[in-house]
C-alpha cells in the first residue's frame, strides 16, 4: 500500500525539483551575464529532460535497465501522440520550416540510431542486445551536434522566443540548485523503488512500467510547456518543445544513462522502438497533408486514438 503513496509524491519531489533548478541555474547563469537565449537552449532544455535523466540512471544503477529503455521510449511516444496529439486537437499546429526539415528529421533520425544500436544480436550474431558504454559515447555526440545546431540557429536570430529569467542573488541561486538537485534525487529514487514494487504486485514487466505510469509522469514538464504555448498560439513553440525533447532523451538522457550503466533490450521493446519509428515517419508525414505546413485536429485525433490502441495492446501483452 505504502508504494502507491510513494509514487504520486516521487512525482511531485521530481517535478518541482527540476522547476527549482531550472529557476535557480538560469539566474545563476543570467548573474554572470549568460544570453538569454543560450540560458533556453541548455538549461531550460535540460530541465525539462531532467526527470527522465535522474530515473533512468537510478533504474540503469538498480539493474532496471527494461525501465530506463521504456521511459525514453514511453516519454517519446507519450510526446508525440498524446501530448502533441491533444495539443494539435485543440489548436492546429503550425511547423517552421526549420522545424520541418531538420529538427523532425533529427527526431526521426534518434528513433533510428536508438532501434539500430540496441539490436546488436541482430548486426553481430552471439553479442548481447543493448545500449553499450561505447553506443552512450556515440549518442551524446549526437548530442552536442545538435546543441551546436540550436547555437547556430540562436546566431543567425532564427529562435525568437525570450525566456524570462527570475532574479536572484549568488548564493541564493547556488542554494537553490543544490536544493532542486536533492528533491530530483529522491524523487527519482522513490518512483523506481516504487514502480519495481508495484509492477511485481501485479504481475507486470519492468518494461511496461517504464512505458506507461513512469513515462506520463516524467513528460509532466513537457505537457505543461506545451498547453502553454499552445494557448497563447504559439504553436511553433509547442511542437519543438515536444520533437526537442524527443531528441534530448535518445541522444542526451539515454546516452549519458549507458554511459553510466549499459541499458539492455528487454523482451518485447522492439515492438516500442519500431513504433517510436513510425510515429515520427507519420509526424513528417501529417506536415504535408491538408492545407499549409501544419498538424490538424484530424491528425491529431489519429494519433490519440494510435495511443489508445497502444495502451491496449500493452495491456493485452503483460
């Protein structure tokens, strides 16, 4: 009984954790005369990966690696399809250019590379399938080529959104982080320890887990960030807040998680990966269909009920 207490708070300690250091590093950095936009592209991204990060490395570290895959691969297809999918109902979504022809392709581009190096068996008969140490490397490379691309694109005056950042001294800010560090830290820790017990009650796989309950609650940041956008009408900062952080969780969370612990391939999780490919083909896909580059109400239907139907099948197969 204690664990189904336990999680909703792991949650709450998670979320507002990362909202703190967040809060407190973009001061730091603005009190040493950081840009602003510099401060969007690195912390406030970073900040909003920061749940899956901290639990897929306290999974990786307890030898729940089927947690760690399923949390990326839950959180980006939860992104897309629930997330997106809502948004897009309520809003038509409009896609820059930019958007369009490099960043949804980046996002194709992880799902791939994340289905093609978890494979090993497959490419190199008798070797073991999963993320290794050395896969982890190759992916936060990924990682920086695509920070660099985001200071590129800041440069040349293409990403005209101005993060406000809260003011603060010094020492306060340094406090702060180290406070929000804590509360990610022990929030991570409860909600493995707590979705391990839970998924042994029931009967369910680590897997699972990782896909459904520990997937939504960690793409809390990413639904508050778009709603958000999408109610203001900025809808361009919705859907690359959503295929940003799709990217930032193969290339950045999974790889430094691999790089702390090598992330193995669950039974079953091919069935994820090779649906994570699809949902960004039809995402690219949904851009050129109706009128103008956007994703419609229709298409944002299409992909909820896709979920739903997911969801079933998940519950079918456990």
């Amino acid at each position: 009984m204690l664990q189904y207490i336990l999680l909703p708070i792991g949650f709450a300690l998670l979320i507002y954790g990362a909202s703190i250091l967040v809060d407190s590093a973009s001061a730091l950095a603005k009190a040493f005369k950081t840009p602003n936009i510099v401060i969007g592209l690195t912390i406030v991204a970073f900040g909003t990966s920061a749940p899956e990060l901290i639990v897929n490395i306290f999974a990786a570290m307890q030898g729940n690696s089927a947690i760690a895959l399923g949390n990326v691969a839950g959180s980006n297809l939860f992104n897309v399809m629930v997330i997106l999918g809502a948004t897009a109902v309520a809003y038509p979504l409009l896609v820059k250019s930019s958007t369009t022809w490099i960043e949804i392709p980046l996002s194709l581009l992880s799902a791939l590379v994340l289905l093609v190096m978890v494979n090993d068996s497959i490419l190199d008969a008798g070797s073991p399938s999963m993320v290794s140490r050395s896969d982890g490397v190759i992916l936060l490379f990924f990682f920086l080529i695509f920070l660099a691309y985001n200071i590129q694109l800041a440069r040349k005056g293409d990403l005209s959104e101005d993060f406000k950042v809260k003011e603060m001294s010094k020492l306060k800010s340094a406090l702060l982080i180290v406070g929000g560090l804590v509360l990610l830290v022990a929030g991570g820790r409860l909600i493995v320890t707590a979705s391990v017990d839970i998924a042994e009650r029931f009967g369910m796989s680590q897997r699972i887990i990782g896909l459904t309950i520990i997937s939504a609650g960690t793409s809390l940041p990413e639904l508050a960030t778009s709603v958000m956008a999408a109610l203001k009408k900025n809808t361009d900062i919705a859907i690359g807040n959503i295929v940003g952080s799709n990217i930032f969780n193969v290339f950045m969370v999974l790889g430094a998680t691999s790089v702390i612990s090598p992330v193995a391939l669950p039974a079953g999780a091919n069935i994820d990966l090779l649906l994570n490919v699809l949902v960004s083909i039809l995402l690219f896909g949904f851009i050129f269909t109706g009128k103008g580059r956007q994703i419609d109400r229709k298409e944002g239907i299409f992909f909820l009920i896709l979920y739903i139907a997911y969801l079933m099948y998940l519950i079918l197969s456990r």
